[in-house]
C-alpha cells in the first residue's frame, strides 16, 4: 500500500493538539483523521474512530482483541510513545496487524524528570515549598544528592539514561534488571545487585520497567517494609508498577522518607488524600511530556508509518 492511499487516524492529544505536527504528518499522508477529544479513546469509541482506517497512531488507548476484531482493515499499529502494555502483541499476530514501534524515544525526557525528583527529594522542596505556600516558614533544606546509593530498577533506554545524568553527583549506583548488565556496569562503575539489596540498601529507589505480569505491583507493602525508613522511592515507569494503598499507608506510617510519582493505576488519580500527602510529590504524568520528547515520539511513530507504506 502506497503512501497516498494509506488512510491513517491518529489518537495522541499531544500530536492533535500540535498544529506543526498535525501540518507535518498531512503532508506525509491524504486526509488523516485527528482525534479531537482531547484524551485518549476507550475500545468502544476506537472502533468507532478507526472504522475507515488503514493504519492506527495511538499512544496509551486499548489495543485488544475486540478492537482488532472489529478493524479487520487495519494494517499497522504505530506507537506514540515506549509503553507495550497497552497493546495485545499476540492479537496483532492473530490479526496479521503490524507493529511500529521505536524504544527509547523520550528517554532523555524521562531521565531528567527523574533526576528532578530525586534533587527535590533530597533538598525537601517539595514538602517545605507546600509548607510556605500555607504560610509555614520551615528551613530545612534537606542533604545532598552527592555520595548517596541510588537503586535503578529496570536498567533498559531510560534507566541507563538516569545512571549518566548520575554521573556529576558521584552517587554509588546499583542497578537491578533481568537482563544481563555487567557490559554496562563495567562502562559507567554502576553495581548489579539483586532485588533484597537494593530494597534493603539504596537511598533512593527509582523504577524504570515495563508493566508486565511479573513487575505489577513490583513494589508492595513488603517491598516497602525491606526499604530503609529514610529512602525515598520515584516512580516514573507505569503506576501498576506500584501498590499505591500500600504506599499510601507506608508514607502515613514513615515507613519510608517520601516517594514521588509521576504515573499512577488510575490515570487520573482520585485519592486526594494520598495525593496531598506533604511527603508525597506527584506530576500528571509529564515524564515522556517535555516538548522535544513529544515531537521525537511523534516523528518516530511517523517515519514507523512511512516505512510500512515503502515495504
């Protein structure tokens, strides 16, 4: 199929809503249809949405059985953005659907975010900048991030990118990840570790894995209990990653020092009361969101698109 003939809708808000990518991506293929709901489509309003598609742009929407079912003419599925988890890899083989897909596009994005959060953490201006916005003047500007033991759970594209942007603050890094790493360890002085050593020992402990059946609720009330009562966990990775009633109730017991999050189960969350927590920074999931990572990911997804119309 031709590049002129390829019908394409695209799901994305942040490509919707960008009238250079929107100008960039008509120019590349006749009439796409844009989304213009401002969110991401539930099954029912994908299949309704796509129903005159060759080619689908989502990012986190519902890739099922259902909907491949219901899309017989759809030929590829190209990604915005890193996440699998949303998409039935196996329906698509069923379905003899193509997949585009580039890795690592907004790792930098993802990294630096990270790397805020664990500053803001450390230096408490998370905590002491709510306190003062309610009129408390509390000076207690935390430690340093140099010297601390930094966990890296996951070490794929982004955790590797977290571990360079380490490299100025003279942290001791371990990493956990169920890929062998020693080629990278040996390049950048970071440590494999298991699991335990890494719940039991880091200071900061910082998720970077695929939501898959074996890292959902990777880190539950027992993985909390084995950190030390002064560590601070960062989420970046998907919320499922993350028991959050057990974190909830970790951070109102002090079981641990603080956490920050930037995905949760429930996008967007509801539970104002964990939300607020003083020791608790949260973000509407921005890590992927900086506007060089938006347009990378788009791009990619573009050129997954071109490259299928060329084959």
């Amino acid at each position: 199929m031709n590049r002129k003939s390829l019908r394409v809708a695209v799901t994305p808000p942040p490509i919707c809503s960008s009238s250079t990518l929107r100008e960039e991506l008509s120019g590349l293929f006749p009439r796409p249809l844009f989304n213009e709901k401002g969110r991401y489509l539930s099954e029912d309003e994908l299949i309704q949405f796509a129903s005159e598609a060759d080619a689908l742009l989502v990012g986190r929407d519902p890739i099922t059985e259902p909907v491949l079912a219901a899309l017989p003419q759809l030929k590829i599925i190209a990604k915005y953005g890193v996440g699998l988890d949303t998409i039935d890899q196996e329906a698509l083989k069923r379905h003899s659907v193509q997949l585009g897909w580039t890795p690592g596009v907004n790792r930098r994005s993802v990294a630096e975010l990270t790397l805020s959060f664990m500053l803001g953490l450390c230096h408490n201006v998370f905590k002491v900048g709510l306190a003062l916005k309610r009129g408390q003047w509390i000076k207690d500007g935390g430690h340093l991030l140099q010297g601390r033991v930094i966990g890296i759970v996951g070490c794929g594209n982004i955790g590797q990118e977290v571990v360079q942007l380490l490299k100025p603050f003279g942290c001791t890094v371990w990493i956990r990840d169920i890929v062998d790493k020693a080629e990278f360890c040996k390049k950048t002085g970071a440590l494999e570790k298991s699991l335990e050593e890494v719940l039991a020992g880091a200071d900061i402990i910082s998720m970077h894995v695929p939501l898959t059946k074996e890292t959902g609720n990777m880190i539950d009330a027992t993985a909390l209990r084995a950190m030390k009562p002064t560590a601070f966990l960062i989420n970046t990775s998907r919320g499922e990653v993350v028991d959050q009633a057990a974190l909830k109730e970790a951070l109102k017991g002090e079981t641990i020092a603080g956490a920050a999050l930037d995905v949760f189960s429930q996008e967007p969350p509801d539970d104002v009361e964990f939300l607020s927590h003083p020791r608790l920074m949260v973000t509407p999931h921005i890590g992927g969101n900086a506007l060089e990572a938006v347009e990378a990911m788009a791009r990619a997804a573009f050129q997954n698109l071109e490259n299928y119309s060329r084959s």
